[in-house]
C-alpha cells in the first residue's frame, strides 16, 4: 500500500465521505471520532444522525465546527410513533423492553428514503459512504446514488475473525450444550468460548433472522470494512479478516486518540455526570497506578444483587476505586444499600459516579492503575490506548472474545472469572460474587511478576497505539489511502486490494 498525503488547494473540491452511525453509544462515539480523524485528513464529512443523538453528542459537534475541518451534522426525524415506539426513542439504551427492541432496528430502515433524497441534492456529489453494519439498507441507498459503500465496525479484528470463523466452519451444527467448551476453529492460537459466550452473529435470537439476512448480504455486497483497530495491535487478524471477507480491510483506529483535547474528550458521548475538576483533583491526590477504575459501558445493566457484590469486592480489595454506576441501575434496593453504610466506609478512598463518565479523561490520568471493564470494544481499545491494564467481566454481544483478546492474545488483563452471559437472558445468578471481584482486583494492582508483566505489555501497547495514530504511523497512513481511493479521480488498483 502506498503513502500519500493530499493536499487540496481551496478551489478543489475534497473529496465527500457520508457516515451514518448506529443510533447506540457504543457506535455511535466511535464513528463520531472516525469523522473528525477523516474530516481532519482532508475530507468533507457528512454525518447522518437524529435530534436526540445531535444533542448528546453536541460537544462534539460545536468543538468539530468551531475547529474549521469541512464537517456537515445532519439530524433527521426518526419516526418513533409510526414504530409504535415512544417519543424521542432515538437511541437502543432508551428501548423500554426486548420486544420493542425490534421494532427499532427494523425502524432503521425508514431512514433510507429521507436520507437517499438529501443526499442527491449534496454539492459536492458523496463519493463514498461509511455506515454501521446495523444499517444494512445503507447498501442500497449506496447502490442507487452508484457510489461505493463501506461497513464500519468498533469491534476488532479478532472478535469479527472468530465471529466469521465460528460460523463458517459450522461450529453450533455440533454442539448441543450452549455452555461446552470448544477451540474456535482457524486460528493460530488456542482461544476457548462457549456458544453462550461466542453466538454465531449479532443478531441470533430467535425472531432475528430477517434482520440478520439483510445485515449478512449488505457485508457481502460492501466495497470495503472499516475497523476501529490498528496493525501493530492484530495485523495477523487483520489480515486473515480480510481473506475471509474477500475485500479490503480499513484497519485506521483507534479514532479517539486523533483528539488531543481533554477538556473536549470530557463531554465525549454525553455531559458528564460529575464536574471535571472534582473528578481529576480527586485523581491527582491519589499514587500512580493506585485507582481502579470500574464503569462497565452505556448498555450493560447490573442487577441489585450483581451490583452489590461489586461494591463489597471493590471495598474489601483496599485499593482506592472510582466505581461509575449508571442512573437508572440505582434501585431503591441499591440506593438504601450504598447510604446505609457502603459510601461513608469507603469514602475516603473511592469516588462514585452515578450517570455517564468522562471515561478518556479517567482513564488518560496517571493515577489509574487499573480498568474493571465489560470489554465493549470502545472501552476495551481505550483501555489499550491509554496503557491502563484491564480486569475483565463481559456480559453478552462481542465481550466474551474481547476478553479472550485481552487475557489470552494481549495478556494485559486478569479476568474476574464469569462464565456465562448477563444480560438478555433470564438469570438469577450472581455470576461472580464479592470474593471474585477482590481476588481479580489483587492480583492485578498487588503487584508481583504476573501483574508486573501484563502492566509493562499493556504500557507497550499503549505506546503502540498512539505511534499508529501519529503522523507516519500505520492507522495515520491508511487514512491517506483510504480517501485517496476513494477520491475517485485518485484510485488506484493496488491500494484497494486484499
Ligand atoms: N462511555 C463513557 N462514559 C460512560 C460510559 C461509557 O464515556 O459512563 C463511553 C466509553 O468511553 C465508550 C462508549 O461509551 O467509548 C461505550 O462503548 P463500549 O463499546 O465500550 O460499550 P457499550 O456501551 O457499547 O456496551
């Protein structure tokens, strides 16, 4: 692959990259970065997105414009009462139940029409679209404006290669249990799941078939894939992904990292629920490396029972901890629990963030020595990018095999030892209990030379990703190819090819 810098003079048009993110945090902040890394590479950008969606991420949005780089942020109305969805039910952490869950991604499919009409009208004419692997009728629309059509995931390599391979070989054909261990099938290395771990797709439930069909032939039908990942992380995986998926992989990640500014990453997704200044003078007081940090994502929801257990585990660790516990996991059960005692005996060395975290700004401070995290990719990759070693407790989608990334290929994580899923599925069990929790957390930040080496790995990857990032580094570059092959006029046959 060749690197080439454009430069466009005023006069000539840049070329026009038209992005419609998934209407869920975990996509939709990834893609967000992604826009501003391709908008500051060169680009004008057109971002596709709803009212709901514009407001929370308005920071990012006022900082993108105030910067200068050729961004447009375009908000459609996305009809919630014709869905049989509430009102302003714009985003999959406000679906109010499992069923309805459904209607919302079928829903998706409504936007093609209004946006296929806006975009004909654009000057400059898109040369390209980049949208979420959700949004499978963005192919057609791609189709009818004959220009080609990316999928974007913020999921790496590994976890889509063993997704892809899982499938392909037929694994679920022969295996009966839903929790029997097996190798996954096509890889270098041992790496063991469980169906109930590792589904075959994203959309297996049953009812999801359709929806999955049309999300499969879209993937087929892509001119390219788009990941939020870098080589010197997983170029293996990299490369194998893109043998079995037979086109190019974009590998230009991690997105978030183009963002130099903190005070702009602290608002990143949505205002957050603590003042930055409180936040980081807590953190400053604090040893380096001496704080875990525990937030498990915009999705996950933790039970009562769970959530306790996670309270007394983080207090009998003795480790200082800042513990993100989200609004609406605050149960009257929960809410009795931490004031009747939990908050004032651990006051003096733990912050509790109740509502949304400025998650980069923690986990960029020197003081954090540890991330307790779901292993959503964007959690995960952050945890990567900013050196901070990972304590690992997944609870459904992707997470299983990120954590298979972090414990098994990366080693820069202990695992906190759940086995099986946590969520859309109807448990009672704890799943890992307070005793878990303590251990999991000692053995990373007690120190010794099983912690010492996965902290030193998981600093040299973290150097890595942030050489991927600069200029001349390997993510910095395939952005340069990437639009220079997609700027029509500029495409040449070997940089596109697998
Ligand atoms: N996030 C955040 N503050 C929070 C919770 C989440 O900034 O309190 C961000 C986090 O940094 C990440 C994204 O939301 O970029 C969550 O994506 P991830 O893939 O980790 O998990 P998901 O929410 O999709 O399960």
């Amino acid at each position: 692959m060749t690197s080439q810098i454009i430069i466009h003079s005023s006069n000539e048009p840049k070329p026009h990259f038209v992005l419609v993110p998934m209407m869920a945090q975990g996509h939709m902040i990834p893609m967000l970065d992604f826009a501003v890394f391709l908008a500051h590479h060169g680009s004008l950008v057109t971002v596709i997105t709803t009212p709901l969606n514009a407001s929370r991420n308005r920071a990012t949005i006022n900082s993108a414009r105030d910067s200068g780089i050729s961004i447009r942020f375009v908000e459609l109305a996305f009809p919630c009462k014709e869905l049989g969805l509430p009102e302003g039910c714009e985003n999959i952490d406000i679906v109010p139940s499992a069923e309805l869950m459904k209607n919302f991604f079928e829903g998706l499919s409504l936007l093609a029409e209004p946006v296929e009409k806006y975009l004909r009208e654009q000057e400059p004419y898109p040369n390209c679209m980049v949208t979420d692997f959700c949004h499978h009728w963005t192919q057609k629309v791609a189709d009818n404006l004959q220009i080609p059509r990316l999928t974007f995931f913020s999921i790496c390599c590994f976890t889509l290669l063993c997704t892809h391979n899982i499938s392909h070989y037929k694994v679920y054909d022969r295996i009966t249990d839903e929790h029997e261990p097996f190798d996954v099938p096509g890889l270098s290395q041992k790496i063991v799941v469980t169906k109930d771990q590792a589904p075959a797709g994203f959309f297996v439930e049953p009812g999801w078939e359709e929806f999955a069909k049309k999300v499969e032939k879209a993937e087929l039908a892509a001119d390219g894939i788009v990941v939020n990942t870098f080589n010197d992380l997983e170029l293996q995986h990299i490369k194998n992904y893109q043998i079995a998926m037979g086109k190019k992989v974009w590998a230009v990640g991690p997105f978030f990292l183009h963002n130099k500014n903190l005070s702009n990453m602290s608002m990143r997704g949505n205002k957050a629920s603590i003042d930055i200044n409180k936040c980081l003078t807590w953190l400053d007081s604090k040893e380096p490396r001496s704080v875990v940090y525990v937030n498990f994502g915009s999705l996950t929801f933790v039970e009562a029972r769970r959530l306790i257990e996670i309270g007394l585990g983080l207090e009998s660790s003795n480790h200082p901890f800042i513990w993100v516990i989200k609004e609406h996991e605050i149960s009257p059960e929960v809410e009795g629990w931490l004031s009747e005692g939990f908050e004032e005996r651990v006051k003096s060395r733990s912050l509790l963030i109740k509502g949304w975290a400025p998650q980069v700004l923690i986990l960029s401070h020197p003081a954090v020595g540890g991330f307790m995290t779901h292993c959503g990719w964007n959690s995960t990759l952050e945890g990567i990018s900013t050196g901070v070693p990972m304590i690992t407790w997944p609870h459904f989608a992707d997470q299983f095999l990120n954590e298979r990334m972090v414990v098994d290929v990366l080693k820069i994580g202990v695992s906190v030892g759940v086995k099986k899923r946590g969520m859309w599925v109807d448990s009672k069990e704890v799943l890992a209990n307070r005793e878990d929790v303590r251990k999991a957390v000692k053995r990373l930040m007690d120190g010794g030379e099983a912690a010492e080496g996965i902290r030193q790995r998981a600093t040299e990857v973290g150097r890595k990703a942030r050489d991927a990032m600069k200029e001349g580094g390997s993510s910095y570059d395939s952005m340069t190819s990437f639009i220079h092959y997609f700027s029509v006029e500029g495409r040449t046959d070997d940089e596109g090819q697998v």
